[in-house]
C-alpha cells in the first residue's frame, strides 16, 4: 500500500480538513485574534490530522503487508482464514471476519466433496466385486454345457471381465492414503 493510494482514498478527510480550517480561520479572524495565534491554532490541527493520517496508514500497511506474506507463503490458500492475525482497526477485522467465513464455507465444501468421492469410489468398488460373482457364475454354467453359442458367451463374459478388471486399478488408485500418512 503506497500513501498516494492511501491518500487518494481519503480525499474526503483532506477536504473536511480544509474546510474546518478555513472556518476556524474565518472565525478567528473575525473575532480579531490575532494572525499569529491563528496559525499556531490551524497549525495544531493540521499536525494533529497529519500524525493521525500517517498512525492509520502506518498500522494498515503493516497489516496489508503481512497479510501479503503469509498468503505468499502459504501452499494451501484457503487456510489464510485460520492463520491471520487480528486487526487493530474495524474494517480490517471486518475482513479477517469475511475471510474466516469463507475459508470454513471453503473448507467444508472440500470436505464434502471428498467424502462424495469417497462414496462413489466406494460403490464402485463394490459394483466391480458385485459384478464379478454374475460373471464367475456365468463362466461355470459354461464349463458345464461347452457348446458353439456357449463359446461365444464365454468370449463376451471375458470382454466384461476385461472391462471390469480394467477398472478395478483406477478404483484402487483413487483412493486415499491411511489417515496417518495424508500431506
């Protein structure tokens, strides 16, 4: 965060400031104080404004800035939400607030949907196991009655068998590590 975008969005400050000046001045003129009070007193308020300004800019850059690091080094970004430190001004709790909402919606959707891939990984794994005992069954009714049309049978149940035992490996890969070994 740079003070010319900071400034530039605190344009309305800078025109309060200006204008209450310009009124403190006029009053002070009119009642006829004298020039040099008058300035000693616009002087304190455009001092008090200038320290305020750079204090609040100071502690939100500090904050934005680190808030940069921590998502830059972290691997898995929807864990920013968890690791954040607190703001010390509104609209940055405001956002750490916005932020933690998010990454547990976040995080729970992924929680979800591993465990409707666990799910459907599941019942894969059992279709293929449910389907081969049809297919065993099959192959020894063959055995026990060889003939021409049973031949062919035999050569289509071994397709399906193809088929099935080809999906039994991406099955078995998709699913999780042990708990105890998961990154």
């Amino acid at each position: 965060m740079k003070v010319k975008d900071y400034a530039a969005d605190h344009i309305f400050s800078f025109l309060c400031l200006a204008v209450s000046g310009l009124l403190v001045f006029a009053l002070l003129w009119l009642i006829e104080t004298p020039i040099v009070f008058i300035f000693f007193v616009e002087s304190i308020l455009l001092t008090s404004f200038v320290c305020a300004f750079l204090y609040d800019y100071w502690r939100r850059r500090n904050y934005y800035n680190q808030l940069w690091k921590i998502l830059d080094r972290l691997e898995e970004k929807t864990l920013i939400g968890e690791i954040l430190v607190r703001a010390d001004f509104l609209d940055g709790q405001i956002l750490d607030e916005i932020l933690r909402r998010c990454n547990k919606y976040q995080n729970d959707r992924l929680a979800d949907a591993e465990q409707n891939s666990q799910e459907y990984r599941e019942y894969l794994d059992s279709w293929v196991h449910e389907i081969k005992t049809p297919i065993a069954a099959a192959r020894l009714i063959i055995e026990n009655h060889k003939n021409s049309a049973t031949m062919r049978i035999d050569d289509e149940l071994r397709r399906i068998d193809g088929f099935v035992e080809s999906r039994l490996p991406i099955i078995q890969s998709t699913k999780p590590p042990p708990a105890g070994r998961r990154k």
